[in-house]
C-alpha cells in the first residue's frame, strides 16, 4: 500500500513539474515578444514547428520575421497569460492559454490601442527532457481597437523618478537579470550607461 502511494505521488510531482516547465515557456513566449528577445521566442518552438496566427502560418524562423515586421509599427506590447490548461499525454501535452494583448500602434493619424482576447491553443512536445511548442494556433475570441489621444511619444506623466520600460536589450529586466547572473552590483550601472 505504501509503495503504491509513493508511486502516486511520485508520478504527481513529476507531472507538476512538467506542467511548470510547459508555463515557463509560455512565460518565455510573452516576455521574449514584448521585450523583442527573438532568440527567447525561437528557443520556445522546435525547429519543425508551425504557428497559426492567422495573419501568419508557417516555422518559427517565418514567425519571427513576421513579428519583427509587425513590431516595427508598434510602440510597446503587453502579453498578460492565464495560468494555462494542461493536459499531459507522455512526451506529448494539449495546453490551453487565455491570454489579453494590448498593442501600441503607431498610425498615419496619431496612435491607437488594440486589445485583443486571444487564446493559444498548442500542442508541446518532450525531446531530451525538454518541452517546447510543436503547434500553436491563435484562436481569436474579440478585439477592441480605440484612438489614443495623446500622441505615444507625449504621454508619460508618471515623471522622472519612476522607471519606464522599453523594448529590447535597455529594458531594466535585462540590467536585473545581468546582475543576477553575473552576481555583481556593478552590473546594473554597466548596463545603464550602455557599457554591456
């Protein structure tokens, strides 16, 4: 009897950690789209995958560059995932993720703010231990689309003292997880005045 409840729990936890693994890399997905981290958003997906966002279907690498192409006329993004649905087949899982997305947009008369209701619905795969998105398609449930009306680059009224993030490599998340990694306070400083 105990032996039976020690492999119950045995297989509980290895199938909560697997399922942690599978929302980190959900995780990684948002964080490496709206900080415009492409290598992040590759590692996500193996090679072979296919992505369906509608507008796009193909490889991760045909991903990327669409995204690259569509990020170029948007001014910040926010990806606010929900814990995710996960029902898990051996090497193989079906995950369900409601997820909100504010867009920025940068358009010929000012700039506007898109929202939309979407969900991921993918389908990861196990290889080597590892668990990444083999298929995902985008599934959009709504969308609501209103004209900002202060121009994007007037809009910060939060003054100088408060920490604004930005996209790409000067987001403070980046000065953070350099000193994390590098273990020194000087880090931060590096990364502020450009010397990273």
């Amino acid at each position: 009897m105990n032996d039976e409840r020690g492999q119950a729990r045995s297989s509980t936890l290895e199938d909560l950690i697997d399922k942690q693994d599978i929302q980190e890399v959900i995780l990684r997905y948002v964080h490496g789209v709206d900080r415009l981290d492409w290598e992040l958003v590759r590692d996500c997906y193996w090679p072979d995958a296919v992505d369906d966002h509608g507008a796009f279907r193909g490889d991760p690498e045909g991903f990327i560059e669409w995204g690259r192409c569509l990020k170029a006329s948007t001014v910040s993004t926010t990806h606010q995932v929900s814990p995710s649905l996960i029902v898990l087949d051996g090497d193989h899982a079906q995950v369900e993720t409601y997820c909100l997305a504010f867009h920025r947009q940068e358009i010929d008369r000012g700039a506007r703010d898109a929202v939309m209701g979407v969900r991921y619905a993918d389908r990861f795969e196990r290889r080597g231990g590892q668990w990444r998105i083999l298929e995902r398609t985008a599934i959009w449930d709504w969308l609501r689309v209103d004209d900002v009306a202060v121009p994007a680059d007037e809009e910060w009224s939060f003054g100088p003292d408060h920490v604004r993030g930005s996209r790409g490599v000067h987001d403070m998340i980046h000065a953070l997880a350099i000193k994390l990694h590098a273990h020194a306070p000087s880090a931060v400083l590096a990364s502020e005045t450009g010397d990273v």
